[in-house]
C-alpha cells in the first residue's frame, strides 16, 4: 500500500480539506499506477511554524511536504505522472503555488511489505494477487472502493 504523509503547517487544513486531498491523492495514485484505491492510504501531520526551517531560517510560507512510499516496479513514466498528478491535487484542492509543494517517492520492494496480513504483490500483479486471497479477505478490500 503507497502511504503518503501529508505535512502541512499546525492549523492550516480543516477535516474537509483533508478528506478532499486524501481522495486527490488515491485518485492520482490510481490513475497513474492502475492499482485499486484500497491500496492508497494518506496520513496528515501538522508542524508548528517554529519546528520547520529551510536554509536555516523558520519557513515563512505554507510549504506542503507529501512523501509517498510506494511498491518499487513502478516506470519512470508512471513516476511521473503520479508526480504530476500530485502535485496538481495539492494545488487544487489547497489553493498553494506549485513553488509551495515537495513531494518525494520512495520505491519500497513488496516483498518488504505486509498490508491487510499479506505480503503485497509486485506492481502491476494487483488483480492476480486479489483473486488469490480467501473469499473474506478479498470481500472486505474490494468493500474498502476504488
């Protein structure tokens, strides 16, 4: 499952805001992946503006930081259009500059992973690897949406 962490300054998103950019970003990852949306989580953080400095001075902007970790196997082509289709989901949907947005992707190999007690197929393998699992568990990931 990609998780992309989400940092923004303390205050600076409503739950509304939230449950729009996390849908944004699943979208994205979808789209751009294939991957079904059960497998994309977003976790949000805040930073008070003292704990968060760029060149050694406090940020004076509201800097929006995403990093994804995602299954590795993934092309450069798909990269970057998840890249660009993220970047595009934070400027949306919080009205921030694209200067304002940083976004990282970090390949993880799935066989590092377990996720829904499984360890999680090799990009691209999603369906094959859904159809694998036991009636209840696949039942409850496909209730979970796209």
């Amino acid at each position: 499952m990609p998780t992309y962490t989400v940092r923004t300054p303390a205050g600076r998103l409503d739950a509304g805001t939230r449950a729009a950019l996390a849908r944004e970003i699943t979208h994205a990852h979808t789209a751009a992946t294939g991957a079904q949306g059960f497998f994309a989580q977003v976790v949000f953080t805040e930073l008070a503006a003292d704990q968060h400095f760029v060149g050694g001075v406090p940020v004076a902007e509201d800097l929006v930081f995403v990093h994804g970790q995602i299954r590795s196997g993934r092309s450069p082509e798909q990269k970057r259009i998840l890249l660009d289709a993220l970047t595009h989901a934070v400027t949306a949907t919080l009205g921030v500059r694209r200067r304002a947005v940083w976004i990282y992707l970090l390949d993880l190999p799935p066989t590092n992973m377990v996720e829904y007690g499984h360890v999680l197929p090799e990009a691209g393998d999603e369906l094959a690897w859904l159809a694998s699992l036991e009636t209840d568990d696949r039942s409850y990931l496909e209730s979970l949406g796209n």
